[in-house]
C-alpha cells in the first residue's frame, strides 16, 4: 500500500516537472525568436543628395545598387549643400550621402586648406568623420573639384592662365553659388591666397555660371571640373590653381557607422563596387546625359548600374 502511493507520488511529480519545462521552454522561446530576428534584420538606408545634377545621378546610382541587392532604401533628393545635409546625417534625418573629400575636410571640419593629394585628403576626411560616428566609404576615382573659369576671349584679352593672374585685372565680377562666397575652397579661398584685392562677388544659381559669362555678367565664374560644358573643345577656359584652393575632391559616401554595422559586408561592398566604376570618363558622360539629352538621374544610373553588372 505504502509503495502503491509512492509510484503515484512520483508519477504526478515527473508529470508536474515536464509541465514546467514545457512553460519554460515555451517563455524562453518567445522571447529569443524575436531577440534573433533583431540581430539579423536589415536596416532601412536612408540616402540623401546635395542640391546639383551630379549628386542626383550619384544618389541613384547608390540606390538602385543597394535596392538591387535587397536593401530597403529612402531616398531624399536635393536637401541642399553641404552646410545643410551634413547635419542632416549627424542628427540621423539620413544616414547616407555622397559628399566630396576635400569638402568634408574644408567646409565640414573647417580646415583652411586639404592635404596635397587625393589619397591624404580621403584619409584626413575619414579620420575627421570617424570621430562623429561616420564612416567615409571607399572614394571614387573621379575627382569634380570647383574651378574659376572665363571665357576664352577674356582669357585672350587679359593674359589669364592661373588664378593669381585675376589680380592685375583691377576690379572685376567674381560669381559662383552662394556658399562660394564663405568657403576656403572657393571665393574666399582664391581672393586670400592670390591675393586678389578688386574682385566683388554675386550670387549664382546652380548651372547659371556660363550663361552669366557668356553675357558678361562676371568675368569669371566658380564651375566645376566634370561641367559638359567644359569638354574639348570649349569656348571657356578654366584658370590653373597650382597653389590648390579648391583640394582634391573624390566622392566619398558617407554612412552612419552603425548603419554600416547593421547592414554587414554586403551593404559595404555594394556601396565599394559603384564607387569604384565612377572614372572621370563615365561621371563626365552621365552629366551630359543630364545637362545635354535631358534623361532624368534615374534612367542614367539603371543604365549605368546594368552596363556594369551591378544591377
């Protein structure tokens, strides 16, 4: 008798421990599902452009590769120059742009000048962001720095070749987009360090710079070095800067580190493989594309991103 209840004594007491295990098993399952789910999601790229031509092609370009592969992207064109995107990524509006390298150096971290090569100006640029919690991807070859330039008949007139020689002109119209008047890659740049005392400067709308020389609304003009209108041959002439005012600047993306974290090696080598086919050639056709046949950023880039094999 004593041992019959013994057996139902151990009977219900194995059952009562495999019902607790169940629960247990069950409770942690619930919360370890969602806990890895976490970890292996993606994170939405939000991707932001400057306010010209080459940084819509250069926004697209970025997108579909990513879109490509699977990558949920945001896109948000045109939010303005750098003064203003900038602090749109570091306070998480985006957390992706294109930006140029001597442009973060100078106008971004506020340096008076950049590196005397491309390779040191993309290390400074990465250094500097880095500390932000901003990770500056791999920079293009292309390399699209701003530029004075004249017509060939002022160059002719007045015996320009370099920007220094703006100085024996006497007083002259200067013009460029509206940052170009604050920046030490642009106006305040070329009057500092030339010495160019006479030169008063007016505001421009983007892509406005050859329509205002051409009417002689300034006698020289802020362009920027992959303009179609600058192709051989040209009825313009850009002016030599052997003291480098405007920097080497290849495009660099800039992404939110921990978005670089989050989205692993693919995200990365995605990125990479667009920036690494963006030759001086190619950049300087797809503007053309734009500015010239008028196809829109988007149908450049698919083409482009499929011509190449990364679509």
């Amino acid at each position: 008798m004593i041992r019959k209840h013994t057996r139902r004594a151990a009977k219900a007491a194995f059952a009562i421990s495999l019902a607790v295990a169940i629960v247990i098993g069950l409770y942690a399952a619930a919360f370890t599902r969602p806990a890895h789910a976490n970890t292996t999601a993606k994170p939405t790229i939000v991707i932001g452009t400057k306010n010209f031509a080459e940084e819509f092609i250069l926004g697209q370009l970025y997108k579909q590769a990513l879109e490509a592969k699977g990558f949920k992207v945001a896109y948000k064109e045109n939010i303005g120059a750098t003064e203003i995107v900038h602090p749109a990524l570091t306070s998480g509006k985006i957390n992706f742009y294109p930006e140029y390298t001597g442009v973060v150096v100078q106008v971004v971290n506020h340096r008076t000048s950049s590196p005397s090569t491309a390779a040191a100006t993309y290390r400074l640029a990465k250094a500097l962001e880095a500390k932000k919690g901003i990770t500056a991807l791999k920079p293009t070859p292309f390399n699209d720095t701003d530029a004075l330039a004249v017509t060939n008949a002022t160059a002719r007139k007045y015996g320009l070749k370099s920007v220094g020689d703006l100085a024996k002109v006497g007083s002259f119209k200067l013009g460029g987009p509206p940052t170009c008047k604050t920046r030490t890659t642009c106006f305040l740049g070329y009057t500092k360090r030339y010495g160019i005392t006479k030169a008063s400067f007016v505001p421009l709308g983007i892509g406005l710079s050859y329509t205002a020389l051409d009417k002689g609304q300034v006698l020289a003009a802020d362009v920027f070095t992959t303009d179609p209108p600058l192709a051989k041959p040209s009825k313009y002439k850009v002016l030599a800067d052997p003291k480098h005012v405007t920097g080497f600047q290849n495009v660099t993306p800039l992404v939110k580190t921990s978005v670089v974290t989050a989205a692993g090696p693919t995200f990365t080598k995605t990125v990479n493989a667009v920036s690494a086919k963006l030759t001086t050639p190619a950049i300087a056709a797809m503007n053309k594309a734009f500015y010239v046949d008028k196809q829109s950023a988007k149908s450049i880039a698919q083409k482009f991103l499929k011509a190449n094999g990364l679509a």
